[in-house]
C-alpha cells in the first residue's frame, strides 16, 4: 500500500507526462510541484512505484511514465473529476437542446465529446428494445394512403407511409387513432405484438382490411427491426495521441459495429462511471487505449452508452466531467422530446 507521499509523487508523474509527452524526471518533479521533499527522496520514491509496477523506465537515463496499473490507481484514488465551466454547460445546454430529432441528438453530441475531450467520442443510439411508444399518430395523405408516426421515449420518431386497400373516411381514422394510442400509449416496445395481435377486435368490422394494413406496418416497424448501432467521431483527434504502434489496429475496430457494441457493453448497463484502461479492454486492437464511459437515459432508465475512447495517455479528469455532463443533458433532452 503506498503511503500519501507516494500517491503525490505518482499523481504528479501523471499529470505531467498527459500534459508534456515526455517522460518525467524527479529534477521536474521539484520544479514544478510542491511536494515539500528532498529530489533524493524523490528518487526513491520513484524507485518504490516503479519496483511495485506503477511506473516504467522507457529507456535508459530517461525519466519515468505510468503504467496502465499506475493510470488505474491515479483513477481510483481521484478526489473528483474536474468540473465544466458554467459557460461550457450553458453552450452543452444550448447545443443539445437545437436538435430536432434523435439522430440530431447522437450527431451533436458525438460532435460535443470530440470537441471537449479531443478524444474519439462513441454514441450508441438508444435501444429500441428499452424504448416505449408515446405517441401514434395517422396523418391522412390520399383516399387510400395515411401517414403512420411512432413516437418513442427516447425521442426517435418513425414516419411511415402505409398503403390502404380500401378508401379510408376521417372518423374511422380518428378510431384508428384512438384505439392506439389507448392501447400503446406507455407500452414497452417488446410489448407492442402481443398488444397489436387483440387490436382488430377493437375495430369495425368494415374498417378490419385498413387496421390491418396499419398494424403489419407498426409490427415491422417497431418490433422487426434492430437497430443498434454505434456513432463513432473525432478520430482525427488520434492522429495527435502518441500511438507509435498499433493506430492502425484501432482505426480498424472503430469501423466494426459488433466491436463497439461489445466495448461498450463491457462498460456496463448502469448510468455510473466507466473507466478502462489498456489490457482492462478485452478487444485486441483497443488494448492500447482508454474508455470512459456512462450510461444516459431517462428518469432512472438507462436506455444506451456514451463515452470517449483515446490513448492510456489520456486526461482522465477532463475526459470523466465531460463525459459525465454530456450523459446528463443527453437525459435530460430525450426526457423532454
């Protein structure tokens, strides 16, 4: 177990090899921290975190940088993560809450988390399979062609267009629409087959062919289709990080969909805060790299992830506020859609 003097020492080796790329030496240490100690003790304290695997020698007369155990025990031991500025929350605030729809949401805030960290940022989109229907909406379009609008609670509209056998009138629509949403309104997406499959008998037999031509597009809509997927940005920002090998490695897993989802799955599926480092990521290309990471959603209901991922040389206290407050507006925008 280090004592406090060494946790400085290490936290100070840390924040300084983030800050300058270089290997950091205990004549710096001196220099720039104010540690109250003797360079000699130093030394050896240095000597201590690094025969106990926190930190490493890169090369010979160079100084020392973190290992990933070093990066870990850094985390663990924060006192907290630095928080934003009021005027970097107002402009959070401000961007998130122009979008229009759900896949202005995930774009903006992929943009957010890229431009706040300069790291990469990952979004998953919200799980359809977590969402619920709030809304049905039937917009009439032709005699036998209607508009079919879903509405979920994590803010994704779908729009539809539904061919109709037979001429459909204006109060049988408003039925239609009645009966649906009385009866879907609230209702889990998982939920929505079992409920479709009693409807018919809640409709005139004479509008039976129309209901039905309704309800095969909700089915396929809503319950067919699986759309998880994961948006990936700021890549360019690796371009900068110091990956003398294996870039090429992880540029290639962040074009897999199954890989992102399974990293992000990894996190977990709570709203606290994730951070993996290195070999602490199970996917070989990553292991080289970093996630922090959090669940967002709405109320307590975590419906997806989000995070940035980038090199073990990573600004943790930054990369976790930003994160963590990106998560909280994303809530709290899909809360009020």
């Amino acid at each position: 177990m280090l004592d406090e003097r060494k946790l400085a020492v290490l936290r100070a080796i840390v924040e300084d090899y983030v800050s300058t790329t270089e290997p950091v030496g205990s004549k710096s240490l001196v220099d720039r921290h104010n540690l109250d100690v003797s360079p000699a003790t130093i030394r050896n304290d240095m000597a201590v975190l690094e025969e106990q695997g926190f930190i490493v020698q890169p090369h010979t007369s160079a100084g020392r940088i973190p290992t990933d155990k070093g990066y870990r025990l850094f985390v663990d031991r924060l006192s907290g993560v630095k928080p934003l500025s009021s005027a970097e929350r107002r402009a959070i605030e401000t961007f998130l809450a122009g979008a229009y729809d759900l896949d202005d949401v995930v774009m903006r805030t992929v943009r957010l988390l890229a431009q706040l960290t300069r790291q990469v940022a990952v979004v998953q989109y919200p799980s359809l399979t977590r969402s619920s229907v709030r809304h049905v909406e039937l917009v009439p379009l032709a005699a036998k062609r209607i508009m079919l609008v879903i509405i979920t609670d994590t803010g994704r509209v779908e729009q539809r267009s539904v061919e109709l056998p037979d001429a459909a009138e204006e109060d049988s629509i408003m039925h239609l629409r009645a009966v649906l949403n009385a009866c879907l309104d609230g209702r889990h997406l998982t939920e929505v087959a079992s409920v479709v499959a009693d409807l018919p008998e809640l409709v005139d037999p004479m509008d039976r062919p129309n209901a039905a031509a309704v309800f095969s597009v909700i089915l396929e809509t809503l319950v067919e289709r699986t759309d998880e997927r994961v948006v990936v940005g700021g890549a360019a920002n690796l371009t900068t990080a110091d990956f003398s090998r294996g870039l090429r490695e992880v540029l290639e897993s962040l074009e897999e969909q199954v890989v992102l989802m399974r990293l992000l799955g990894e996190s977990g599926d709570h709203p606290s805060l994730t951070v993996r480092i290195g070999a602490e990521n199970t996917v070989e290309g990553l292991r080289g790299t970093s996630l922090v990471a959090t669940g967002y959603g709405t109320g307590d209901q975590v419906l997806a992830r989000l995070g940035v991922l980038g090199p073990t040389r990573m600004d943790y206290p930054t990369a976790m506020g930003a994160v963590r407050a990106v998560a909280r507006y994303v809530g709290q925008i899909l809360a009020g859609s």
